[in-house]
C-alpha cells in the first residue's frame, strides 16, 4: 500500500511531464502545394530543428480550414492565403499575417476535347477551384473572370482541393481546372490538357503569407521568429539549389518513384518537382508593393460581400500586418 501510495504521484507526475513535452512542439499548418513547399522544405531539411524548433506539420486541405485552427489556438503558425486572415479579423479575431511565402502562380488549364481557347471560353463549362472564400478563388472570381468579362454566374465553379481538382479534370468530371503548382504540371504531364491563362504573368501578388494570432505573436514571438529563420533558409535552398530541394519534398506530391506521362515515358519524381520549383516566385518578405496589392484583393472582397466590416468601413491591411521579423533582420 505504502508503495503504490508513493508510485501513484510520481506516475501522475510522468504523465505530466509527458503532456508538457508534447505541448513544447511548435505546430505549423500547411496545405499540399508548391506555395507551401518552404515548410516541408524546411521540415525534411532539418532547419527547424537547426533553429531550435521541434515542429509538427499540420496538414490541411484548404486554407478556409487552416485558418480556423489558428484562431481555434490548435496551430502556432500556418502558410496559407492572406484572405483567411481578413476574414477572421473581420469578424473580431486577432490574428497577423508575420511574413511572406509565395508570389500567386495559379494556371488554369483545359481539356483539349473541351474546345476553350482563352477564360472568356470557360462560359458554360464546369471549372474546379478552390474552396469559395479562399486567397485563389477571390482572385479567381475578382480578377481572373471579371477581366474577360465573365461573372461566376457564367460558369459552374467548384470548390475542391487541389488534389481533387486534378483528379477531376484528369477525369473529366469538369472541363477546366484553376490549378497551384506542382499539380499544374502534373496534369499537363499525365492528361490531355493545356494551360490557357497563367495569373502570376497578367496579375502578380502574394498568394500565400504566414499567419499566426495574435497572442501566439504575444507569449512565443521568439519561436516564431525562429520558425520564419527555418523558412527563409528553405527558400534560398529552392531558390538556389532546387535540385537538392526536390529531394526532399518530391515524395509529398507524387507518391510513386516517378510520373507515367503521356508523352515522356517515365519521369523522375524529382525532375517534375524541380522543374515546378523553379517555375515559382518565393519569397520571405512583404514589400510595399505587395501590401498595396493585398489591399487590393481585401477591396474586392468587400465588393463582392465576402469581407464585411462591423462598421462598414474599408478593412485596412496593414492592421493585420506585422513585419517586426523582417525589419530586425533587415530583409
């Protein structure tokens, strides 16, 4: 009795222990695409750990529903469209966009046997893109359609994952599809499909941004920081070795060694990533310019209702925006 009255405590205290350590892991969102490459990067190449993070990645299918772990305080930090964070500010949440991630590549692409030449060819087909509400789609409807003259009404739109879109598209089960890299070009690769419109070309901005509250920003800045250092070194690695970069994040998009294409035989899984990486934009920072144009993207939520102020103000983006990080740095 006088044992197991002396082995209960400790063992209470173990438990404790345990659940300490395994709150001590910094946990970050991400969703399966090239823009979020840098946190699998950063993951697999050990520069979390080299910071002095012991990081779980998160994963998520939209950043409709990454966004909601943050505010929900599962999640310390995620890379994901800055919209999400106007959204939830909006409303009352304390959330801050700390850093950059990716400039928009978003193409979208067509089957060949669906006869549309250009975006003003989508009218009356089935386009798959992202969750409605999402960084991608508000560009989509705001930008993309309204410059050749088109509404949503126009055409039927579905919010899917981008994995599912590929399939879908692949499938047949829609005509055209408003893709991220990698899975743009795997299409290309393993469907009889064609890119029309490429945004970045036509309407560059910052797709994707790092997002964390308000009082993870408060209580743990320092791991942030630290978080934003891993992340910067992930990009100069696909920046500058993408190559080697590809080796460790391949496996995240195509499960298999290599790619059945249609017209290359079999392709290196590695090569597709590479050649993806290299078509991409990175970057750890927001510039003047690109805060202008995320303006630009909350204005036209505001238009189309999708951003709703309690007062009916215009939402300012810059209240959301903390750049602390990278001004220390002087990045």
């Amino acid at each position: 009795m006088k044992l197991s009255r002396l082995l209960i405590p400790a063992l209470a205290t173990l438990a404790m222990a345990g659940q300490a350590f395994a709150a001590d892991k910094f946990k970050v969102g991400y969703l399966r695409v090239m823009d979020d490459a840098q946190v699998i990067a950063a993951y697999e190449g050990g520069f979390y750990k080299k910071h002095g993070l012991d990081v779980e990645l998160v994963e998520f299918k939209s950043g409709t529903d990454l966004i909601k772990a943050i505010v929900g305080g599962q999640l310390d930090t995620g890379v994901l469209g800055f919209t999400n964070a106007a959204s939830w500010s909006s409303k009352g949440a304390d959330l801050k966009v700390v850093g950059g991630a990716q400039h928009g590549f978003h193409a979208i692409l067509v089957r060949d046997d669906a006869n549309i030449k250009d975006v003003a060819g989508l009218k009356g087909h089935t386009l798959a893109s992202q969750k409605e509400g999402s960084t991608a789609d508000t560009v989509l409807r705001g930008v993309v359609l309204k410059n050749a003259s088109l509404t949503p009404e126009d055409l039927t739109i579905m919010g899917v994952s981008p994995q599912v879109a590929v399939q879908s598209l692949v499938g047949g089960r829609v005509d055209a599809a408003f893709l991220f890299e990698p899975q743009a070009s795997i299409a290309q690769l393993i469907a009889p499909v064609t890119q029309i419109y490429e945004i970045g070309e036509v309407w560059p901005f910052p797709c994707m941004v790092v997002i964390t509250s308000g009082d993870i920003l408060k209580k743990n800045k320092e791991a942030v920081w630290k978080s934003l250092d891993a992340q910067r070194e992930a990009i100069e690695l696909m920046q500058e070795k993408p190559d080697e970069a590809a080796k460790l994040i391949a496996s995240y998009f195509i499960a298999e060694p290599t790619l059945k294409t249609l017209k290359h035989g079999d392709v290196p899984r590695e090569k597709v990533i590479s050649d993806a990486i290299k078509s991409q934009t990175f970057s750890a920072v927001l510039t003047p310019k690109e805060l202008e144009r995320m303006q630009e993207i909350a204005n036209i939520m505001q238009e189309s209702g999708a951003l709703k102020t309690k007062d009916g103000s215009e939402f300012v983006v810059k209240n959301i925006v903390d750049l602390e990080w990278q001004n220390t740095r002087k990045l």
